[in-house]
C-alpha cells in the first residue's frame, strides 16, 4: 500500500474517532441474510459448484513448503488436493488420487516425502506428479510402456507476493491473477510477506457454516465484548474503515495509539504500526496484518453445517532468528491463540441459533458493511456464474 493512501485512511480514522462514528453503508438501513445461507444442502451445493471450484483459493503460503518434498493436503468440496515443492523447486498441485484403482494418494495433513507410494498397491509418483514406480508392472503392459500417460492429474496453481493459489477444477482462471487480485494483491507483495516464516500451523474441523468465520472477522463491533480482556484494550472501539476490489476485502481497525498521530508530521505515519489490516482473498482465505507478524486461516466447506479451517501464523525472519525478539513473538502469538478460541466460541453458539429455526434471518447493521459484501459477492456468483468476478455485487434478497 502507497504511503499516500496510507496518509488518507489514517486520516479518515481520526476523523470517524474524532465525531465518535465508523465507516457507514451508504443505504438508510441495515442488512438482512436469510439463516438459508448457512443451512441450506443445496444453497452449499451451488457455492461448490459455482465458486468453489472455479475460482483461484489461496491454500497456503511458501513457508510452508520449505524444502523439495514438503507437501499439504486438503479438500475443496469434493475434490482432495496434493500441493508439493518440486526438486525444481515450484510449487504444484494435483487430485490427490492415485491413477489405478482411486485411492486417496497421500493421507497425512501435511510432511516432506521423497515420492507418494499409494497404500493400496503402491502405485508410486514422484514430486512433479509423474508415475514413478509400478509394482509387478508386467499385468500392466500399457501402463508400463508409457507412464508419462499415468501421472497424477495437475491443477492450476500459482505463487503471489507469498500465497500459493489454486483452482480445484482444473481449469486455468479466466483472469490473470494479478488482476483477480487487484489492489489486495498488490498490497500483500508490498507487504512482503513472501519471505516470513510459518509457524503454529493447525487444522481444525468445526461444525460451522463455512460463512461464519467470516462474519465474526469481519467486523469489530463485537471486540469490546467478545475480547475485553484480550484486545479489546489496544483498539479503537467499534471503528474501523471497509475497501472492496471486486469480492475482495480490506479491513483496517486502528490502535488507540493511532490518535497519537494528529501530533506527529503525516510523513512518518506508518498504517501497519497503527492498526491491524484485514483481507479476505476471497472466497476462502483471512488474513491479519500485524507490525512483522501476520494471522492466516484457509477455512473450506466440510458440508453445510461442517467447515475445515487451516491456521498457521507468519513471522518476519528478522523476528523469527533472533533469540532476543522471541518472547516477544511468541506473546503475540498466544494473544492470537486467545482471540481465535473467543471467536470459535461466537460461530459456534451462532450455528446453534441457527438450527433452531429461531428467526428466518440475520441483522447487518450500517457498520457491518464488509459482511454485507462479502455476502453480496456471493449472491453475485450464484445468481451469474459467468459473471465476471469484479461485478458489482447484486441487491441482497429480502428476507422479511
């Protein structure tokens, strides 16, 4: 992110601290989400079909994958993907099903592996997803004459500014990603992520709405009491400033420090030492930016009511190899550990409401706007899959 644009959202924060308001919808009224969005099988089905498995997701981010051999699985609907470093060192993603019988391939979460022996007949296949090895390949004269036809199948996949992106149809996006990404792109290579170190990785299964971690980090209205304790005490109550690019969202929710800034010259002000940044590279993947430190969930629809969230958390190296910084780290760490099981709480007792058929809807006020628009883009791609994904999101549907 420019300094400039830095220089004009900092100065929108003192202005909304300033007349005790937030960034506001521009509409007269609140939002109203039908429940139907998280509970309905076949609302989830078109969500799959739809967007899912036609748009790039961030899976993971390089640190991951540190060494040739270092691999991740996860699902997307009902495709399970490989994703693996090379010994030519690119990253790469493949079905994670062996080319004989259908096996899942690679069964751990994630690792470092020479090659992929499949459990059921050993079917072997090196890091570039080619078939390696055939037991007994003499009952499989075709096979063993040309392997080259019998490696596992590969996906689009693709490196930005750190995250690993990739599109679980197999088919290659309809726009670059650079431009897919837009101006949350380029402010996640400015923020140079790339070259963090990965720590603290966890993969959750919950019994939530793949939505609702969204709606609970969207917003910072809930801080003052879902995190009194936690950080409630380091930021601006109930203020925050919302930006879009196409389905793509960024968040800013200032520290109280950041009033201190009305005393000092504009040219040394700094977003990211005054603020927590928020993107959601959508559909799947949050991310929160703080000074040298950065949070990121992958979350991925586990059924309608079942969703897999993927955690790890981003250090700067500076931070990462210094004995010195350590502690330091590592107590933000645990504040992040904190907030993540607050939060878990919240979606958690919402999908209980929810199922209990209590009322046909859910209430975004004014200055939830971001969760409106994370909503409205969906409805965009389901409404108009051909769509393209920078459409201006359609009108809520009415649920009264």
């Amino acid at each position: 992110m420019d300094h400039a644009t830095q220089v004009r959202i900092i100065q929108e924060l003192l202005e909304f601290e300033e007349q005790r308001t937030t960034d506001m919808d521009g509409q007269e009224s609140e939002h109203y989400n039908p429940v139907a969005a998280y509970t309905d099988p076949d609302r989830l089905t078109a969500e799959l079909d739809r967007i899912w498995y036609r748009r790039p997701l961030a899976v993971g981010h390089v640190a991951e994958f540190p060494e040739a051999g270092s691999f991740k699985t996860l699902r997307v609907g009902k495709v399970p993907i490989l994703v693996v470093r090379g010994k030519d060192d690119r990253i790469r993603a493949f079905v994670n099903v062996c080319r004989h019988r259908g096996t899942i391939l690679v069964e751990g979460e994630c690792g470092r592996a020479n090659a992929f022996a499949c459990p059921y007949h050993a079917w072997t296949f090196g890091q570039d997803g080619g078939l390696r090895h055939v037991p007994d390949d003499f009952g499989f004269p075709d096979v063993a004459a040309d392997k080259g036809r019998f490696g596992l199948r590969e996906l689009w996949s693709q490196v930005h500014a750190g995250f690993v992106y990739v599109q679980a149809d197999g088919n290659t996006p309809e726009q670059q990603l650079v431009d897919w990404l837009d101006e949350v792109g380029r402010d996640l290579q400015d923020l140079a992520l790339d070259d963090y170190a990965a720590l603290e990785p966890s993969t959750v299964r919950h019994p939530v709405n793949w939505k609702l971690p969204f709606d609970i980090f969207l917003e910072n209205y809930h801080t003052k009491f879902t995190h009194r304790s936690t950080i409630y005490p380091v930021f601006l109550s109930n203020v925050g400033k919302f930006d879009a690019f196409g389905p793509h969202i960024r968040c800013v929710l200032p520290r109280r420090e950041i009033t201190e800034l009305r005393h000092i010259d504009e040219s040394k002000w700094d977003l990211v030492e005054q603020s927590t940044l928020l993107y959601v590279v959508w559909p799947n993947t949050m991310i929160a930016v703080l000074p040298e430190h950065a949070a990121v969930w992958h979350v991925y629809p586990d059924g309608v009511e079942h969703s897999t969230m993927n955690f790890y958390a981003l250090i700067a190296r500076r931070l990462y190899e210094s004995e010195a910084e350590k502690e330091k780290w590592q107590k933000s760490l645990k504040v992040v550990k904190k907030v993540k099981r607050e939060d878990a709480e919240r979606f958690l007792s919402i999908q209980q409401g929810l199922n209990s058929g209590a009322h046909p809807a859910l209430t975004f006020g004014r200055y939830e706007k971001a969760i409106a628009w994370f909503h409205q883009s969906i409805e965009t791609a389901l409404a108009d899959p051909a769509a393209p994904a920078t459409a201006e999101p359609a009108a809520e549907a009415s649920a009264h």
